[in-house]
C-alpha cells in the first residue's frame, strides 16, 4: 500500500480555491486536523463564514481532490466557521465584536427594518453568534418584529440584552411605554447610542447589525463615531422617490468613510397566481440606483403578505417559512454580506 503522508494531502489541497477569496485552501490556512489511517484521510476545513454561500462546493472540490492521492481509499471532512475580525477597535464595547454591518435606507417604509431583522436570524441560523442593535430611536420596531417585549433582568455588568431567534437584541423599545414618543435633540440621542454601546453585555459577536433609522442624522453620526462600521447595506424600492433618497443614504456612508456592502432592493414585484409577476413600484431601480455608485447589486425580495404578517406578529419569515421565495431571497442576501465582509477582511489583510 503506498504510504500517504500530509505533505500529500497538503499539495492536494493547494489545487482547491475558494470562490470568493480566489486563494487556495490551505494558503488561506482553512485546512486543520489533518489525520491519516491507512487509506483513511480525515481534516477540517475551517471557513471564514458558517454563512458560506459557497461551502457545498469547497467540501466538494476537497473531497475530490484529496481522493485522487495515491492510496487514499476514503475522505472524512469536517465542515467548521471561524469568522475573522475586520481589525476595527472598537473601545466601547466590553468583549469583541468582529464584524459590524449598518443596514439604512433614505427614507422610511421600504422595509429596512424587515431586512435588518430577518439579516441578523439568517446568520445566527447558519451557526454565527449575531446582535442586533435596534438604532431607529423615534421608530423602534425591532422588539414587536422579534416577538420580545421585555429585557432580562440587568446584571452588575450591565444591561442584558433580549434572546430571540438565537439573536442578541437591544432597543430603545424596551426602555419606553409603546405610546410614548421620544421628543429628543442631538445630545440625548448621541447619550443613548453611547449606552447601547458601553453599557450593554453583548458578548463575543462575530456580527453586530445595527438597524438605522431613516434619513442621514444625529444618530448616523453618532455611530460613526463611536462604533466602527465593516459595511454598510442600503435598502431601497424600486421607484423614483425611494432611489432618490436611498442615494442619499449612500453619498451618507461614502462621508462617513463607511464601505458600502450592496444595495438591495425590497418589494421588487408581486407574484400572481398564475405565476406571471406584478411590478408594483416599478422595476431595476435598485440595479441603476446600484449601477450608477459603482457598488454591488446584492438582490431582490418579493412581495409577500407573510412578511408583513410575520413581521407584526413577532415571528420573521426565514423563521415561519423559510422555504418562501422571500425568505430564500433574504437568506441569499445575509450569505452574500457574509461572503463580502470575508473578502473585505482577506483584501484588507487583517
């Protein structure tokens, strides 16, 4: 029997690329726990995502590779995730955040909220550990999209955020009566973006999502500046009007020198029965809005009363039908911002 040895392995390895970051397995340092017995071969390969939109094909293109070496009889492949850090300091938070993505939108109503919240529960459902910071002060919908209603008891640590959906969440919704509107100037918004930060026992992250409020104010400033930001995602409609400020928000993340993760564009069209499909605020909006400031187009979402309907009643739709067209399409989307900050990180040479 022909003797097999790591080295073997290892060179087999350098002939499989990872997609996206365009490097070979094991110069990425991807391969680990290389163990041989007999013609049995056993490693792990660990991603720089459990969100890995692509991770079917890397087991794949291993497996094969590795059994092409002479005398290797079987391959036994463990799928692991280890989501690397963007490098950004981030002094006000207690324990290590590694990536931070800011979803805004120009203009209220387009769903920003729906993509940020169903966004943070994709991630946490392919294996990451996710918080989601609610940062709309006047319009605090994330507790009653989440189905919480009430904090943990604080610690002597600090506030406790809410667990659903395997997401760590925090709002200023918790904190005030539902009736109760917030009539505040700069400094008392930029005093509760600072408590969100330094008083809130978030734990180790490997994503925080920040849902911003609509427009480009005292609370996108406040962030910027406290809170480093990996990318930051523009949700808009396919009309006129939402484009016009969905650009807004993105000449807003070019100032504060934020790197711009996608656009994505919601209630794209409205399936009919029959399977034709209903454009109702029109159509490639998204795509021009994205086309013209030169940043990726990440997708569509339809229509879906389900959204909506999930939405107010505390269940999200990748969590009450993952297998609609819309929860697919939000699924694709959190795999494709997972996929750009790991490309970002690589690029970035952290």
């Amino acid at each position: 029997m022909t003797s097999i040895t790591k080295e073997d392995i290892l060179g087999a390895l350098r002939t499989v690329m990872d997609p996206e970051l365009h490097r070979d397995l094991v110069t990425l340092n991807m391969i680990k726990d290389i163990e041989i017995s007999g013609g049995l071969v056993s490693f792990s390969i660990e991603l720089t995502t459990p969100a890995c939109p692509l991770r079917t094909k890397i087991e794949a293109d291993a497996r094969q590779a590795v059994a092409a070496v002479p005398g290797v009889e079987s391959v036994e492949i463990k799928m692991t995730a280890k989501v690397r850090s963007d490098g950004k300091e981030r002094e006000l938070l207690k324990s290590p955040v590694q990536n931070v993505v800011a979803v805004a939108s120009g203009k209220g109503g387009v769903g920003k909220s729906t993509v940020a919240v169903n966004l943070a529960i994709s991630l946490a459902q392919s294996g990451a550990t996710v918080g989601l910071l609610d940062a709309d002060i006047y319009g605090p919908n994330v507790p009653t999209m989440m189905g919480v209603k009430h904090l943990p008891p604080s610690s002597e640590n600090g506030l406790t955020p809410a667990l659903a959906y395997g997401v760590r969440v925090m709002s200023i919704g918790f904190m005030v009566k539902p009736d109760q509107p917030l009539i505040w100037r700069g400094p008392m918004l930029h005093s509760a973006i600072q408590q969100f930060l330094r008083d809130v026992e978030w734990g180790c992250l490997d994503y925080l999502v920040v849902d911003l409020p609509p427009g480009t104010g005292d609370v996108q400033l406040s962030l910027a500046q406290f809170l480093p930001i990996s990318g930051g995602l523009i949700v808009t409609l396919p009309q006129n009007v939402s484009l016009e400020d969905a650009n807004r928000g993105l000449h807003m993340f070019n100032k504060l020198e934020i790197p711009i993760l996608g656009v994505v564009e919601n209630m794209s069209f409205l399936e009919l029965p029959d399977g034709t499909k209903m454009e109702v605020f029109g159509s490639g909006g998204g795509e021009k809005l994205a086309a013209a400031a030169g940043v990726p187009f990440i997708g569509k979402i339809p229509m879906d009363p389900e959204v909506r309907a999930g939405g107010d009643e505390g269940i999200p739709i990748v969590v009450s039908d993952p297998d609609a067209a819309s929860a697919k399409a939000l699924k694709g989307i959190a795999e494709d911002v997972a996929a750009r900050l790991s490309v970002a990180v690589h690029e970035s040479g952290k």
